[in-house]
C-alpha cells in the first residue's frame, strides 16, 4: 500500500526564507516516487478552512486565526479538524519542518498514534540568537545563573530537546548539525538521518554575456561581486561590507550586488559606518528565480558569508551556475565547501573580536579570488562536479525514498 506523506508548513514563514524552496523540492520528489501527498498549510491566504486538491497534492488550507501569525497557540482547533479528515494508519508520515512545534507534535502523537513523525531541522533556535555560535551556546547552557537572554535561550534548546523525543526520527541536513544533535542535544544516533537538500537542474544558458551586462545596465570593465540572501548581520552581510570597503582599495572598479529581502537596518547600517563606499554598493531587492539567474550568469566571483547555515540553496544554485565561490566556514557551510577544492574558505574566528579576524580573512580569500584565473577555474570545476555528485535533487530523492519505506 503507498504511503501518506503529509506536509506541515507555516505558509507565511516559508515565503520568507529557504523553507519554501525545500517543499517545491519535496513535493516535486514525493510526487516523482509516487507516495500520495497531503499539504497541511497554516496560515494560508484563505477565508476558512479549505480542502483542493491541485496537482496530486491534497492541500488543507488553514487561515490566519484571530489575526495571530502564532498557529500554535491553536493546536486544539487544528487537532479537530485532523481528526476529521486524516485517519490515523501505520501508512502515515508526518513531516514536520518549523520550529518550536512541541505542543503541535504532543496532540498529532495523542491523537495518531499510529502514524509516523519525522521533525527536519531547517534552523535551530539558538544560531540566530548567538549568531550560530556553539561556543557561546555550550557557555550559556553550563551557567548557573543565566540572565534573560540566556533564559530565553536555554527555554528554548530544552525545548527543542524535548520535540525530539517526540518524533520516530529527525533529519537533519548536515554533518555539523548531525554532531550537535549528538553531542549537545543528546539525541541517539540511531534516530537521525543526514540527508542534506537537493535541487533540480535550472539554469540559465547565456550565449551573449556581453549582451546580458548591457541590459543590466553594467559598464564595462566593472566586476561583479554576488551576495543573495537576507540583507542582515546573521548572514554575514555586514563583515561582508566591511570586508569590501577593504577590497575596493586594490580593485575600485569592484560592485557589490545585494539580492534578496532587507530592512531599514541595512541601508542604516551603510549610511551610519560606511557611506563612502555606499555608490559601489546595489540593493537588488527580491527577485523571480529567472531574474536573479541572470546576475549568476554575469557574476565574477560569489560571497557566502553567513554565519551560520544548514544546507543552503543559494550555495547549490551557486554550484549549479559554476560560480566562483568564497563562503565562511560557519555551521553547515562547512560541509558544502572546502579549501581550494570548490570554494576559498574564510574562518570565522573568534567573534569577541567584532569579526576582525573573519574580516580580515573575507579580504585575503577575495583579493586572492579576483587576482587568479586560474583558481577561479578550478573552483568552478569544483563547485559544478560536486553539485552533481551531491546537490542534485536525484539523491534528496533517493535517501527520503529509503526514510519512507523503512
């Protein structure tokens, strides 16, 4: 008999970040190995609950309750109407993907007892909060006394601790994160499967770059240097900045493109410290996946500086495009990229520094990147042979495929 996956999602929250990207992905697999796919959409641009079914996914629209993004708070209401609709059979598996979730898991595993519950760790809580610092986490977890941060953090991580033991198995993306699970969280090893993202092949075929610069407005003899992603500190983006300031004293006829989601805080950020380079400097905003295709394929090198990370999807669209890379060596980035092999890798070090030492190291990977055609042809190699052999959607497929049927 075919298996029942249903899909949990937050509907807003995903629009937001790379949660969205994992399910087009996910139902894509699911729907190429057959299993039969329910979509349960929280927050859902609807009026009342709805039931469609588009595209062989069965979608249970939940709307916006009370005017209140928490859906949580509401787990009694959605327990009713999961009763209602999902029999409970050992063909079930739930798939859980926002974060904290305990209360929502604690009724599907009260009221389906029967079926399974796989939490896939997109984020965890504390890496934003300590800026995916496992140093300073461990440090917080041992203090005695805590003040309100540390109280909200460690609230936080138990938990997460307890969603874990709540569900049949967690998938998380990475080796890093696999090791955290371990060691920190305490979760047995023979509950967690690694499974890392994955994406089809898509990707813009250019015969005429010079063409392409002309319509994007590009002068000539400027070099583009790419961050997409959130425009905030967590992603690196500010070190980035300071970082370029640094660059564009060798190389000025350098241009930073920005693309993706940001607030004021940014644009404050470069009026306040670093107005001067402010002109070299391009908000893009957010863009269709078609357009911002178009900046890869004119890009001279990529920066993925964030701090932390779990299987990013711009590093693979990256890779996909045989993009130039130089990324950090932050929480799941490290296990995407190594030294000179498909990326230069800039360390972090140690943050009570205010990043100088990661700064510094952005600076040297970036001028070294810009100075060699030839190590930019073979990171190019290297990022384009490692996305087949491990970003392709074909082996996201392949190991869900072997979770399912177990």
């Amino acid at each position: 008999m075919s298996k029942n996956v249903y899909i949990l999602d937050d509907s807003l929250s995903s629009r937001e970040n790379g949660i969205g990207t994992f399910l087009k992905e996910f139902v894509s697999i699911m729907r190429e190995l057959d299993f039969r796919i329910h979509l349960l959409s929280f927050n859902a641009k609807t009026e009342g609950f709805t039931i469609r079914e588009e595209y062989g996914v069965k979608r249970y629209l939940f709307p916006i309750m009370n005017n209140d993004r928490e859906y949580q708070k509401y787990v009694g209401i959605i327990n009713k109407f999961m009763l209602l609709y999902i029999p409970d059979s050992t063909d079930n598996l739930f798939f859980l993907n926002h974060t904290p979730c305990e209360k929502l898991l604690e009724s599907i595993k009260s009221s389906h007892p029967l079926s399974k519950r796989v939490f896939i760790i997109h984020d965890l809580i504390w890496t934003e909060l300590l800026n995916g610092s496992l140093e300073r986490l461990k440090h917080v977890l041992s203090k005695k006394e805590k003040d309100e941060t540390e109280k909200n953090i460690y609230s936080y991580f138990r938990e997460e601790q307890r969603m874990y033991t709540l569900v049949d198995r967690v998938v998380c993306l990475s080796e890093s994160t696999f090791k955290i699970l371990t060691d920190i969280y305490k979760v047995p090893s023979c509950k967690i499967s690694i499974i890392p993202n994955g994406i089809r092949t898509n990707k813009l075929k250019v015969r005429d770059t010079d063409k392409l610069r002309n319509l994007l407005f590009l002068p000539e003899r400027e070099k583009i240097m790419l961050y997409v992603g959130r425009a905030t500190e967590q992603k690196g983006l500010f070190a980035l900045i300071r970082s370029f300031e640094k660059v564009l004293k060798r190389e000025p006829n350098l241009r930073l493109i920005v693309v993706g989601t940001f607030k004021e805080e940014a644009l404050e950020y470069i009026s306040k410290n670093h107005s001067s380079i402010a002109s070299r400097i391009t908000f893009i905003g957010f863009i269709p996946r078609k357009e911002l295709f178009k900046w890869y394929a004119v890009t001279d090198i990529a920066v993925i500086p964030s701090l932390y990370e779990q299987c990013s999807y711009v590093g693979m669209e990256m890779m996909m495009h045989g993009l130039p890379i130089i990324a950090s060596d932050g929480i799941g980035l490290r296990d995407m990229f190594r030294q000179g092999e498909n990326a230069l890798v800039a360390k972090i070090g140690n943050p009570k520094n205010d990043y100088r030492e990661y700064i510094a190291n952005l600076t040297n990977c970036i001028n070294r990147l810009l100075d060699s055609g030839e190590l930019k042809e073979r990171i190019r190699s290297g990022v384009t042979d490692t996305y087949k052999k491990q970003y392709h959607s074909r082996h996201m497929r392949e190991r869900y495929k072997r979770l399912i049927e177990v």
